[in-house]
C-alpha cells in the first residue's frame, strides 16, 4: 500500500507539472525534487549532491557526445539538397512497383534514418519534398501521410538512432551491438510498410494515378548519381561503427566531416549554412541531453522510494509466463506514449521495465530493440505523437485526419512487435554475427 501511494503521489506530481505546460526537463527535475523531499523525507543538500552528481556524471559521458554530433550531420542533411536528390534517386525505381511513388515514402526515410538517428527529423525532411510531389501527380492523400507518419518513425530504430544511444547508456550496453541489432527489424517494418501500400494499391487501383512517367536508360543514370552523396554518407557512418574502426561517438564525428565536405563539394557550403545547422543542433541537443539528464535524477529519486524494486517484486508474485510480461509491458507503454516523447519514456520507465525483463529472462539487446519498436508507436499516436503535429504542420491537416491515416501503419508496428517476439534472432543474429 505504501509503494503503490508513493507511486500514485509521484505520478500526480509529474502531471500536475506537465498539466501546467511546465518543459518536460524542468517537470522531471521537479518531481524527483518534491518526491525526495515529501516522500523520502531527504533534506535539500542532499538533493542537490545527488542531482550535481548526476548532472557531472552524464556531462562528460563521451558516449553521449554521439547525441549532438549525430543531430547536427541530420541538420546538414536537411539544410542541403541530399536529400531532395534522394526522392529524385529512387523514383525511377519505384515506378514500376504497384503503389509506385508511394514506396519513396518508406524507402526514403529509410534511407535517411540510417544517417539521421532522429524520427521528427526524417518525418519532416521527407515529408516536405514527398507530400507536394505526390499530391500534385495524384496520389491519394491519407495513404500518402500514413506512411511517411509510420515511415518516419524508422528514425528511432534503424543505426545510428539517438533513443538507442540512450539506452544503451541508461543499461549500461554496447551501442554497437544494439546499432547492429535495430538494422534487420527496421527492414522488417519497412518492408511490412511497402507491402501494404501493394495491396491496398493493387486492391484500389485509384489510390494512384493510372498514367506512368516515360523513363529511359539516361534516367536510371541520373537516379543512382542522385544517391550516391546519401550512399557515401552511409557507408562511411555505419561502415566505420561496424568494421570496429570506431566508436558510435567517433562516427558521428566523421559523419558530420563527412556531411560538410558533401556541401563543399557539391558547392553548398556557406558560413550561413554552418551557422543553421549549428544552432539547430544546438538547440535540439538541449533539448534531449537536458531531458535525459533530469530523467537519470527523477529515476535515481525512484529508486530510492524502492518503486521499482517494489513494483518488480509485485509483477514476479504474479508469476507472469514472458509473454504474460511482454503483453504487460507492451500495454504499459502504449499507455505512456500517449503522454510522452521517445525519450522522456525509455529514460522514465527503464528502471522499472528493464530489470523485470532481464528477470524474465529477456536478452538487454533484444529488449532494447523492442523497447525502441514501442517507442516508435507513440510517434504515430494522438496528443502527443511528434510525427503526427510535423505532418500536421507539413499538410495543414487536422492532427484526427493524419491520426486515422497513421492507424494502419500502427497497426503494422504492433505485428512487428509480435514478429520480433516470436523469431528474436530478427534482432539477435547481426550483432551476434558481427561481434559474437
């Protein structure tokens, strides 16, 4: 009864703070504050010692450096024109296919996932030179927003991914092995999403327009020259994290040398574009590192309380089979990304989520996958969906028009989620063939 009251008390606390518009840092920062002091009855030199102490921990944690350098090589992606070469690149390839430029969609925020890390980011950079293109040659509407709101999300999970970088830190995992374990699911999902677009396309002919673009052997040529700045760009990145070359922090740093001398070459480079995308950077990665910093306090303040253990002690009394805490879990965090961003619920709900699932006998690498998997769905789901308000921004849409579109899409998450579960080597196979 004590733990669930001081489970209910802190609950209350962090949503009166975010009913008030308070910033999610400050809110976090707050209740572990108020939860220590009312709750636990700690004096405020303590507080402070053990927030400073967190503050200076995760400061100079060189694994998060990875975070702003992966952010700004997406801010000079998105600042430059790689990638409006890269709807040029792969319409050609796609047109022949039944749903034909819808699939540029999901092929491109693939691709650009795997050099962002950073969902909004591949929503809105895709999403601005997709949306007008396929509604001017007719493609129908709801689909075409659907799947770049599903799409978008594959910025979360496919390497190099900012929420897996958290992760990895907060359970104290290889981030390598965890790049490597998000690249096979994220294609599982892609592929889930291109499949669809077949078939309701092919069972709506009218959802896409009946005439087809004249293509010749000149335009598959220029196609693949439009790819190749992202293709460079992507090897170098992942390549260099998966050969052992370096470190997920020290390819983030080559990837935005890399990014610059793309602009350099392709005569993009200014002193305003480096501004832009540095200040842009800049503010992003405040966000996130200050929201992971003042999570790691609010969960430190939790573990104090004994919320987790006693919450962990209360799930194991009930002697759930892993599936029964898979569908737990599962319920639990669609329940939490109806209020909260990616970030906010990984770095909220680890400490109770994790040691159930290590208890349970689940690999910390394959949960993190399906941790990442969830997360992703509460980018696609109303009020709080992020890629739901950047379509909605990108359309003029009302956010309920582009939530209904997204529902499928959603859907095709959840069988991913049961996929992943039921055939775990879908995330287990390339880290462990890549590092043992």
């Amino acid at each position: 009864m004590d733990t669930l009251f001081t489970a209910a008390a802190t609950l209350a606390f962090l949503l009166f703070f975010l009913g008030l518009g308070v910033w999610v840092f400050i809110s976090l920062a707050l209740v572990a504050t108020a939860a220590l002091f009312f709750l636990h009855g700690m004096d405020l030199s303590r507080i402070g010692s053990i927030a400073a102490g967190i503050i200076y921990r995760y400061s100079t944690s060189w694994e998060l450096s990875a975070i702003p350098m992966f952010i700004w090589m997406g801010e000079i992606i998105f600042r430059t024109d790689i990638s409006a070469r890269l709807f040029r690149g792969l319409s050609p390839f796609v047109d022949y296919i039944p749903g034909r430029l819808l699939h540029t969609n999901v092929l491109g925020c693939t691709l650009f996932a795997a050099v962002s890390g950073s969902s909004p980011a591949t929503t809105a950079t895709v999403g601005r030179i997709t949306t007008r293109e396929l509604s001017a040659r007719g493609y129908d509407d709801r689909l075409s927003l659907g799947s770049l709101a599903g799409a978008g999300s594959l910025g979360l999970l496919i390497p190099p991914s900012i929420v897996m970088i958290v992760y990895g830190i907060l359970a104290e995992q290889s981030i390598s092995r965890l790049f490597a374990a998000g690249v096979l699911p994220g294609l599982m999902i892609s592929a889930l999403y291109s499949g669809y677009i077949m078939l309701r396309t092919t069972l709506s002919p009218a959802l896409v327009p009946a005439k087809r673009e004249a293509r010749n052997a000149l335009d598959f040529l220029r196609a693949i020259w439009d790819l190749v700045p992202l293709a460079v760009l992507m090897t170098i990145v992942l390549g260099s994290i998966y050969t052992g070359i370096a470190t997920p922090s020290e390819a983030a740093a080559v990837g935005v040398i890399t990014a610059i001398a793309i602009a350099l070459v392709t005569r993009q480079l200014s002193l305003a574009l480096l501004r832009d995308t540095l200040m842009g950077a800049l503010r992003t990665s405040c966000m996130v590192c200050s929201i992971l910093i003042t999570a790691a306090f609010m969960s430190t303040a939790i573990g104090y309380l004994h919320i987790p253990a006693d919450v962990a002690d209360g799930i194991a009394s009930l002697h759930l089979p892993p599936w029964g805490l898979l569908v737990v879990l599962s319920l639990f965090y669609l329940g939490l990304g109806f209020f909260l961003d990616g970030t906010s619920i990984v770095v909220m709900s680890l400490p109770i989520s994790l040691p159930l699932a290590l208890q349970a006998g689940f690999d910390p690498i394959w949960f993190g996958v399906y941790l990442v998997l969830m997360v992703e769905m509460a980018q696609v789901t109303p009020p709080v969906g992020f890629n739901l308000f950047v379509l909605q921004g990108i359309s003029g849409r009302s956010i309920s028009y582009v939530a209904r579109a997204a529902l499928p899409f959603f859907v095709l998450m959840l069988l991913g989620v049961v996929l992943l579960a039921v055939f775990p080597d879908i995330a287990l196979w390339l880290p462990n063939f890549l590092y043992g």
